[in-house]
C-alpha cells in the first residue's frame, strides 16, 4: 500500500482560490455567500498549518491515554 503524500490536495485550493474570487467580485452575491466562502478559506488555511506540523496526528493510535 502506497503511502499517502502529506498536505492538502492543491486542486481543493485552487478551487477554494477561484470560488473566492469569483463570489467577492459578483454583485448580486449576498454578504452570507461571501461569509461562506471566507469561512472555507480560513478553514483552509487553518488545516494547512496544523498539516506542516510534523507531530499533528502523529498520536492517534498511541494508547498511552487507554492505560490507567
């Protein structure tokens, strides 16, 4: 089994990236839209950054914290 490359999938960011654009630049959009979008975004980045971390996720199947 292959192991899976680290990071996000730079397609979802492309996409996230154009949506951005395209919902702030339309002006029948309604503030809520452009929330929702923005929200994604920062999401998005927040995701990122905890990605670059190398111990994020590093502990999920330790099972220090099952033992008493």
């Amino acid at each position: 089994m292959a192991k899976k490359s680290k990071g996000l999938n730079p397609a979802l960011e492309e996409a996230l990236a154009k949506l951005l654009q395209e919902v702030m630049a339309d002006p029948s959009a309604t503030l809520t839209d452009k929330t929702k979008v923005i929200d994604r975004v920062i999401k998005l980045e927040a995701l990122k950054q905890k990605a670059d971390l190398d111990e994020w996720g590093s502990g999920f199947m330790n099972s220090d914290d099952d033992e008493a």
